[in-house]
C-alpha cells in the first residue's frame, strides 16, 4: 500500500457497499436463480434457455458470465428489455415486475449465501464510528427483503435500488444521496463492489476510495486499472481502513 493510499483509507468515515457479488456470493446465489427464472417465466428449457441466459452474458455451458453484461451488472429494467425483447413480449414493465419478484422469491427459498459473517463484520464497523449504507442496481424493494434476511437491516444507515429516484450505477447519484444522508464529503467515502460499474459510481461521485472485490462475477483483470484496491472479499476490509 502507497503511503498516499494509507492516507486516503485512514480518513474514511463511511462505507457504500455494493450487494450482489460483495456481501452475497454471486455465483453460488444468482446463477441458478437466472436459470430457474428463464424456465419459469418464458417456459425455457436446454437450448432456449442457454440462448436467453447468453443473451444476458452467462454462458451456462461453460459457467462463465460477463462482468459487463446486465445478468451481471444491469437492472432489473434492463434485464427484461432484453429478455422482453427476444421473446416478444410488449410489456417490459410487468416483466421487470415478475423477474423481481422471482429473484426475491428465489432469495427466500434457496437462501442467499453471504461472503462472510455479514452481522458481525458490519457489527465491528458501525463499533469503528463508519457509516454504512448499500447501494444496489437490485430494486429498492429486494435489497431491503436481503438485507433482512442477511441480518443486517438494523446496522446499515442507507440502502438505495436503482429505483429508488437516485439514479442506476454506474451513475453518481446514490453516493451523493449516501454523503447527503451522513453528512460526510465524497472523500470520506470508501465505495466497495464487484464490478466496473461500481468502481465507476465511486469516481463520478468523486469518494475517496474505490475498492472491488473479487466473489462477484468480475476478475481482477477487470478492476485492476480502475480500483484502488482489490480485495478477496470484504472480510479484508477491516485490514485496509487500519
């Protein structure tokens, strides 16, 4: 660590945590809630449902996903006018509403799985005096169901979807709600997730840090060159801010 970036983590007063691929494992948790929600939704079986899922970026065949794709970064919004698109479906909306309502229902049923003891780490944090929030291109309406059914409703101070009328990543607008929220600058925040979309909010809203971690669906090739820091997971985190 640079003597620069020490200085920069030592003055952090707020973590934006992103929420799929940094607090739920990606993987273990969305991929097989993509593929139950194509058979589900659009009767989608083998080959059909390869070519909906590799429309989105997932490539079932061979486990890979896009780090760029909607299936890994986009909206809920985003997801179903593509998906609407090749299905022929004129109403993007009410899909969007049904592809939300499967993935919570997913959450609920298959359970999420955490990167790390969520409860406790975040626990430790707010012990630190940090803000905490969790900013998420997931609707306002799921990530609030998640963050009670990971435990950790009561410890986060702001929670924004990208219809929460801040805006989507990788816009700024949920970091300048979460600074307007805390009372802190940009250069105080530390924002943290898996993806370019995340890191790029984080310089657009001008924070102090941009930290990716690597249990979502995107490398450390993708986030070397526009991450302050990589982390294996957020069970670092506590290390770097010191």
């Amino acid at each position: 660590m640079t003597t620069t970036r020490a200085k920069r983590a030592s003055s952090i007063r707020a973590v934006l945590f992103d929420k799929d691929g940094t607090l739920i494992d990606f993987r273990a948790t969305w991929l097989p809630a993509y593929e139950k929600i194509v058979a589900e939704l659009f009767a989608a079986q083998g080959a059909a449902a390869d070519a909906l899922l590799a429309a989105g970026g997932y490539h079932r065949a061979s486990g890979r996903i896009d780090p760029r794709s909607v299936l890994a970064a986009g909206t809920n919004a985003e997801i179903a006018a593509l998906w609407a698109g090749l299905v022929g479906i004129a109403d993007v909306a009410a899909l969007a509403e049904r592809i939300d309502l499967g993935f919570q229902a997913h959450a609920r049923a298959a359970g999420l799985v955490p990167v790390t003891d969520l409860a406790a780490l975040f626990g430790r944090l707010r012990g630190r005096g940090l803000g905490l929030g969790v900013a998420t291109n997931d609707s306002a309406r799921a990530l609030q169901d998640q963050l009670d059914l990971l435990g950790i409703a009561g410890l986060v101070d702001f929670a924004a979807g990208y219809d929460s009328g801040h805006g989507a990543k990788p816009d700024p607008g949920m970091v300048v709600a979460f600074c307007a929220r805390l009372g802190v600058a940009p250069r105080e925040v530390a924002v943290v997730g898996d993806s370019r979309h995340d890191l790029d909010m984080a310089r657009a809203a001008g924070a102090g840090l941009a930290i990716g971690v690597l249990t979502g669906a995107s490398p450390r090739a993708e986030l070397a060159a526009h991450a302050d820091h990589i982390l294996d997971s957020v069970a670092e985190l506590e290390s770097l801010l010191g």
